[in-house]
C-alpha cells in the first residue's frame, strides 16, 4: 500500500472489529469478530486493537439485550454521511452575511475537538476558511442557538444573528 510520506495520499483501509470492552481490558475472553474473516480469539481480537494506533475508532454500546443504545466516534473528521447532513441542513457558510456554499467551507467544531469537543453534528457546522480563520485568530465569537441560527459576537462586543434558512 502506497503511504502518505511519499506524496501520493494513498486511502487507508479500514479494519471492521467487533469486540467487547471487558475483553479488550483483559477481563473476559469471550470472542470478538472480524469483518470479512469471522469469529476470532480475545488474543488476536486484542492484538487487532492494539495495532490500530493511528485509526479513528467507531463503536456503539449495546444493552444486555445487544441492543444499541449509543454510538460514537473517535475522530476529528466527520463521515460523509454527517457532511452531507451538515450540509443540507445548513447550505452556506453560518456567520452573518457570507453567502460560501457550504460544500467549499470547512466544518467548524463549535467546541474545539482539541477540547473535548465531539466529532457530531450538533458540535459542526459550516464555515468559509476566511471566517474559520477569524474565529480561531480574532476574537470573535460564534455560538449555535437551540432554534439552530447562529450568534456571532464581535471583538467590540456587538452581536449578529444569523438566521438558519428554511427548508426549501
């Protein structure tokens, strides 16, 4: 596999496990699975974790039922799918007056991931490099409201409302 050190940008693979917590922290054997391959042994189950140091982690946590009752993900980047909700549901960029399709913005964590701010549609949010910039670099601040429009407060302390667009 071709890897990013030689300026090419190969995709990665993605390793689907399915694996229990317990077993992970060594406190149970039961059995975990690979996608593609099948049921293997709590060593290799362990060792397959361990070897995925720089992979981004999704996982779900079941009920005794296993039924999922919540799911999660470990990485700075959103999927494409919560891209394209971002995006449909707020078509340009949210500060006040930019009008950059949101397709051309980068998504904003409105809580700063380095800060434990969640990978999740309701922490992201579209916002055109200028504004993306001026955010992290200005003082200016950027709030979602519960209604979904957006505050936007400048360094002098005036607030802007930017209003989320109806559905078409």
């Amino acid at each position: 596999m071709l890897g990013r050190d030689n300026g090419i940008g190969a995709d990665r693979g993605v390793v689907h496990l399915n694996v229990d917590v317990a077993t992970l922290a060594e406190l149970s054997n039961a059995p975990g699975e690979l996608a593609g391959y099948g049921p293997i042994i709590a060593d290799i189950a362990r060792k397959v974790a361990a070897e995925q140091t720089g992979a981004s982690w999704e996982f779900s946590v079941n009920d005794d039922d296993g039924d999922v009752i919540a799911t999660d993900i470990t990485r700075r980047c959103p999927t494409a799918a919560m891209k394209r909700q971002i995006e449909a549901v707020y078509p340009t960029c949210v500060a006040p007056g930019c009008r950059m399709p949101a397709y051309k913005c980068d998504l904003d964590h409105r809580r700063a991931y380095s800060r434990g701010g969640p990978t999740h549609n309701d922490n992201m949010g579209p916002l055109c490099r200028y504004h993306h910039m001026s955010k992290h670099h200005a003082p200016w601040g950027l709030e979602r409201l519960p209604n979904g429009d957006h505050s936007c407060t400048s360094p002098l302390g005036h607030v802007y409302i930017r209003r989320r667009a109806p559905p078409v």
